[in-house]
C-alpha cells in the first residue's frame, strides 16, 4: 500500500477498502450538494473528495481510473464555472484538473492529448494569475506548466518548441524573488 497522506489513508489497511470508503463519501456529499445546489461548501467538498480519490487512485497507479476521476472533476469544475465565471475556487480546481489529467496522459504515453491538457491547465492559472499583485504560488503554477510543456513537446519530438517552454518556466523562476517582494509591498500598503 502506497498512501502516504493523514485523515483516512493512515486508517486503511486496505487498498480496496480505502478507495471505496473515498467513493462513498464523494457519493454522500455529492448527494447533499444535489439537495442544496446553492450552497457552496458541498460543492467545494465533491470537488475535494474526487481529487483526493483521484490522488489515491494516481498513487496506486490505477492511471485509467484515476484520468475518469479527474475527468469527473473537470467537468464539474466546468459546470460550476458556466454558473460563476468569475469563481477562483472552480477556477483553482479546474488547474488541478487538467494538470492532473495532463499528467496521467503523460504517464500513458499519450503526449499529443497531454500536451493539450496541459495548455489548458496553463490558460486556466493564467487567467488566475490575470491580476495585481502576481503571486508567487501563482507564477511557480505557470512556470511548472510551462515545464510540463516542454517536456511533453520534447517526447513529441519538438525539441525547440519544448526548450523554448522551459526557457520560459525558468524566466518565470527568476522573477519569484521580484514578485514576492512586490505582493509583499502591496500587502504591507493595503492593511
């Protein structure tokens, strides 16, 4: 066994049961979020719940099942978006998602597919990130992105364009020291 996380992996000592004790409370917070479509902490919770099943299940190397969750939680993430789109928490679970997805697609030697993914994952923290104060989180997200890209571009023999990402992740890298101390700056003027 290969979960290495506090709350109900240090409970399980089963594989199976563990996974299945993950379904069902996704299956019961789902239901409650279904009876109060307009609360937002249940909704927060399925999608929670599908990214720790997701985790286990990429932990495990059950890759098939955990790119369906992923894909379960995109969608939702999706869908909530088209209500709020302006939400950063749907947002911020949509970059998980895709990124996710991008690299389980990786792992399958899928690289044209986790190539698209992983752009989509760079669109969504970017559009995160579409504000002032830049954040360090932030930025290290769309650097790590612009990694995975390159990566991906490499395996799919496209050395330059993959280089050319990694430049950029690393620029980005650079900045971090400059940006941290201007949110710091920003923070420090606003309270």
């Amino acid at each position: 066994m290969s979960f290495h996380h506090s709350g109900i992996y240090t409970l399980a000592h089963e594989v199976e049961l563990t996974l299945q004790a993950l379904r069902d409370e996704i299956t019961k917070i789902a239901h409650l979020a279904a009876q109060e479509p307009e609360n937002r902490l249940r909704q927060h919770d399925v999608l929670h719940g599908l990214n720790k099943l997701g985790k286990a299940l990429l932990e495990e190397s059950r890759l098939d099942e955990a790119l369906r969750t992923y894909r379960e939680a995109r969608d939702l993430a999706l869908g909530y978006l088209e209500q709020e789109p302006e939400n950063e928490h749907w947002r911020g679970y949509l970059y998980v998602s895709h990124d996710r997805i991008g690299t389980i697609l990786f792992k399958q030697g899928l690289y044209e597919e986790a190539l698209l993914a992983f752009r989509d994952c760079l669109a969504v923290q970017e559009r995160l990130e579409d504000r002032i104060p830049k954040t360090t989180v932030g930025q290290g997200n769309i650097a790590r992105s612009h990694d995975k890209i390159g990566a991906t571009l490499v395996k799919l023999s496209r050395n330059e364009e993959g280089l050319k990402a990694q430049r950029e992740a690393h620029a980005i890298r650079e900045r971090l020291p400059e940006i941290e101390r201007e949110s710091r700056e920003w923070r420090d003027g606003y309270f």
